[in-house]
C-alpha cells in the first residue's frame, strides 16, 4: 500500500486490525485528510481525520503512530460491543 511519505508504527497497524480498519482508510486519511488538526495532548504531532478514523502522525519522522476512531461516539459504540479495550471498560 503507498502511503507516500509515511511509516506505519507496529501500535498503528495493530490498532488498525483490532479496530477493522482497512488499508484504503488509512490511506484516504493520509493522502486526502478531511481535516488536519493539532493532537491535543502530544505536542509535534497531528491528528489526520478522514471517514470514522483519525490517524495520529509524528510530525517529525511522519510515523503514524496511532490509529484512533474519530469521535467519542464511535469509540464508546467500539467499546460497548467488546465490552472493554486493553482491559479498560466502558465507564458511563
């Protein structure tokens, strides 16, 4: 898969799997993000957001680093049909 300039980390592609993601995703929101925004808790890297996803990105070394659902929504949805991710559970 050409994702141009970008490296996926091994946590990247092993959230991706665990999440369904596939490649054409991932590639959409690298190539032709529908948003570009600052992460808000790391400094130097930014979230690109396409579709459900948002693809976290080192700004430095341009390794995708994460690969997250783009709204709270989706993610408790995810959580709620697995019932917890990492052993954290689905707190309301």
């Amino acid at each position: 898969m050409d994702i141009g300039k970008y490296q996926l980390s091994q946590h990247a592609i092993q959230r991706a799997l665990d999440m369904g993601v596939d490649g054409y995703m991932i590639r959409q929101a690298l190539l032709h993000p529908e948003n570009v925004r600052p992460q808000y808790n790391y400094q130097g890297r930014d979230c690109f957001d396409w579709g459900v996803i948002s693809c976290v990105v080192d700004r430095a070394s341009n390794v995708v680093v994460t690969v997250l659902w783009r709204t709270a929504e989706l993610w408790e949805q995810d959580i709620s049909n697995a019932g917890e991710y990492a052993g954290r559970k689905l707190r309301r």
